[in-house]
C-alpha cells in the first residue's frame, strides 16, 4: 500500500492523537531551556542564532492610453525569520514566514466631446499569508514537528460607462473574497515510525453585480473544502491511514439555483502479508428548484473494498448507485461488482447491473 506516512507539503490537523505526543517530547526542551535560564549570567551559552530576511516594493505609475488616462501601483512586503538554540542533543528551530501584497489599476476614459465616458477599476487585488514551522529534534531519538499557515485573499474590478442620457448609466462589480487555513503535526522516531496528523479548511466566495436603467443582475458563488487525514506507521510491520475530504459549492442569483455538495472517505493499512483498504463517496448535482430537484439533478452514491494477503487472496468489490431525472420522475440504476483471487490464480468475477426507466418518485 506504500507509506502512509510519506513526506509531503502538506498539513496536519489539531487533533489530540497528534498534540498528545508533540506535547510530550516537547517536555524535555522545555526543561533544558528552563534549567538554561537558571545558569549564572556569565556561564549561560550565547542567545538564540537569528536569522532574518525580508524585501519591500512598491511603485506608482501615471500615464496615458489615447484618450484614457492610467493610474496604476503595487505594494509588496515579505519577511522571513528563523530562530534555532542547541541545548546539548536538544535542537529546537522556529521558521516564521509573512507576506502582504496589492495592486491596482484605475483607466478613466474620455469621449472626443470631453465628456467621461467611462471609468474602470480592475486588477484590484489584495493578498495576505503567514506560516509557521516549529521543530524539536532529541539527538537521534525523536522529532516532532507542527506547523499552521493561513491564506487571505481578494479580487475585484469595477466599471461604470455613461451615456448622453444623463440617466444611462450602467455599472458592473465583480468581487472575490477567499481564505485557507492548515495545520500539521508528527512526531517521527527511529525505524520509521511515525505518527503524522494533517487538516486543510478552504472557503471562497464571489459576487457579481450588473445594474442599470432598464436592467439588473445579481448572481454569486458560494464555496467550501475540508480535508484531513491521520496515520501511523510502525516500519515496515504495519501502517494504517485514515483520510476524509468534504466539499460544497452553491450557486445563486438573488436565491440559489444550483448546488454541488460531494464527501468522501477512505480507511486503510497493511500488517505484513496483509493489506485492506476501503473507501466510500457521496455526491450530489441539485437543479434550481432545491427541494425537488425540478430542473433536474444526479445523487450517487459509491463504496468499494479490498482485502488482500500476499500471493494468497485477494478479494474486491465495489457498489454504485445512482438516481437522475427530473422529479416527480426520475432513473435509478445500481451497479455492483466483487471479484476472487485465490494463489495468484485468475481471479472470478461477478457483476450485477439493474437499471430502470424513469420512475415515480412523488415528493411528499
């Protein structure tokens, strides 16, 4: 099944299986640093070793395009700090990045008469990040390591174009506004033993608006993602995982009119030989009518199993159902599957497939 523990970029969640052992192997640095403190002042080693590093732009232009004038500027902080102390086989490193950006660009255009003809504001985006990685490593015995970083960012552009009637005017604004958040933590000891914990949260948001003498449109996107896993991994004896991802995606203009919502979950390891895994899915596609999924719509629903032992057996299965259509009619079909393998022989296979045409399907 490969490493369940695998290095990766990614990010571990606040959970007790991961904070418990963090906690404990931070106890020693802490008491090594408390024992340090309590030194006479001429014995004591030299301060924490510091290193920094940060960058700062920004500019502003004013110009012409034709008969549009252009105002455009950006502004760019970035700043990066490492901390670390050695305190005999305890090494203790503390990585803090941040950064802060924005931009934007304003054309006022002009029509031949002198009269503004149109104004617009575009590129208008502001981005905010910050991480944090904490280390403790125990000589050779253990390290322990977690880490969080946080995203915010927004986007948006808006125009207004005139007419020679004093009342034509129609202007337009699209914004976007979106935030993540992660964390990680393990602990990893000698023989490849690991204890890795990881989280994801992620949420997005964006509205458009259109408005006008003789019309007017509202319409956004409303969106969310959670993801998570935890694993130990014993070595080359036995791993077992966990993993679980959410998602929802709504659309809508002035009352929603569409919605995407999807889940899914997996659970596997191995013990020697023997290895298993499952994983099942959800996921739904409504129309605009929510309720009753009046301009149609799709529910499916998915599980799929296997256990297997090293050239022995090996056995699988999987089930699909889904149901379609426009209600009060609708098509329901389920698919199923499970399969054999005995001694690395060829394996048997049975499947099962029932299909039906359009249903009653009455809402109550």
């Amino acid at each position: 099944m490969g490493k369940h523990s695998k290095r990766k970029a990614g990010y571990l969640p606040r959970v007790a299986a991961g904070a418990a052992p963090f906690a404990l192997l931070l106890a020693a640095p802490a008491a090594a640093w408390a024992a340090d403190l309590t030194q006479p002042l001429g014995t004591v080693p030299l301060p924490l070793d510091h290193q920094h590093e940060g960058t700062f732009g920004r500019d502003l232009q004013l110009g012409n395009d034709g008969n549009t004038s252009v105002v455009k500027g950006f502004l760019n902080t970035y700043d990066h700090d490492i901390y670390s102390r050695q305190l005999g086989d305890v090494k203790v490193v503390s990585d803090t990045r941040r950064a802060l950006s924005g931009s934007s660009e304003n054309r006022d255009s002009v029509a031949p008469g002198g009269a503004l003809s149109s104004t617009t504001s575009a590129e208008d985006t502001e981005a905010a990040a910050q991480a944090q990685k904490h280390t403790a490593q125990l000589g050779n015995l253990a390290t322990a390591v977690t880490g969080t970083e946080q995203h915010l960012d927004k986007s948006g552009s808006r125009s207004a174009a005139f007419s020679n009637d004093p009342l034509g005017v129609i202007t337009e604004e699209d914004r976007r506004l979106g935030a993540s958040d992660s964390g990680q933590h393990a602990v990893r000891l000698p023989e490849g033993v690991d204890v890795v914990s990881e989280n994801a949260e992620q949420a997005d948001g964006r509205l458009v608006r259109t408005l006008g003498v003789e019309q007017g449109r509202f319409a956004g996107v409303l969106g969310g993602h959670r993801s998570s896993g935890q694993a130990l991994d014993l070595g080359d004896s036995a791993a077992v995982g966990m993993t679980s991802d959410q998602h929802a995606l709504g659309r809508f203009t002035g009352t929603l009119v569409g919605a995407d919502l999807g889940q899914s979950h997996a659970f596997g390891g191995h013990a020697g030989p023997a290895t298993g895994l499952a994983d099942s899915s959800q996921s739904s596609t409504l129309g605009s009518d929510v309720p009753n999924l009046r301009n149609g719509g799709e529910l499916t629903d998915r599980f799929s199993g296997e256990l297997g032992v090293d050239n022995v057996l090996d056995v699988q299965g999987r089930s699909t159902t889904s149901t379609s259509g426009t209600l009060p009619a609708g098509t329901l079909a389920h698919d199923q599957s499970a399969s054999l393998q005995l001694m690395d022989q060829a394996p048997t296979t049975t499947g099962l497939k029932l299909g039906a045409p359009p249903l009653s399907i009455e809402p109550r």
